[in-house]
C-alpha cells in the first residue's frame, strides 16, 4: 500500500547544529535526527551532547558518559583528573575509563 508522507519540519537541536532528514529502511516516512557528540581538550573543558560548556577543574573523577536506563550493559566513560599545578588552581586528566558490560578500558597519561 503505497502511503504519501509529508516531510515534518526541521526541529531545533539543543546543541545548535542542523537535524539530519533520516530516510529508514523500517519505517515508511523519513523523520529528523539531531547529531549527538560531545568534545573535550585541554585543562580540561568539555561541550556536552546538548551543547553545554564546562570547565572541571577538580581533583575527582568526573562521570562523561552514562547510560541512565541501563540498556548496553554498564556502558560509561569517565575521566579522572588531579590538580597539576602548586595553586592547585589547574587539573590535568590522569586517565580516560571507559566501561561496557564486565569489560573496563583505561588510557593514561605518562
């Protein structure tokens, strides 16, 4: 049975980047998707998936990702920072910890 679809209008993504139109092969009319990213650098600051900024200068670690209804398997990424200057003022990552189900990844610095 053939169906006529109208396109749906382009929604806004929090992040402030432009929705892709996603054209599936299990669903009769296409629908929009936002990207879903989040970057980090430096000592350390962070954009969130939607686009926030934040500055962690702790000396902790940080939760980066997380699922909040467990549905890969204890899957999250976190960063462990430490204070790398004299005025403890600055934080340095020390390691990236990445987990999925009973497996754990960690990249450290040297």
């Amino acid at each position: 049975v053939e169906v006529e679809c109208e396109v749906p209008p382009e929604p806004p993504c929090a992040n402030g980047l432009r929705p892709t139109l996603v054209h599936s092969p299990d669903e009769c009319c296409p629908h929009w998707e936002c990207d879903c990213y989040c970057t980090g650098w430096g000592d350390p600051h962070y954009v969130t998936f939607d686009g926030l900024y934040y500055s962690y200068q702790g000396n902790c670690t940080y939760v980066l990702v997380e699922e909040i209804t467990p549905t890969l398997g204890n899957f999250g990424v976190y960063i462990d920072n430490y204070h790398c200057d004299v005025n403890d003022r600055v934080s340095c990552p020390r390691t990236l910890m990445v987990r999925y189900q009973s497996q754990e990844v960690l990249v450290k610095t040297l």
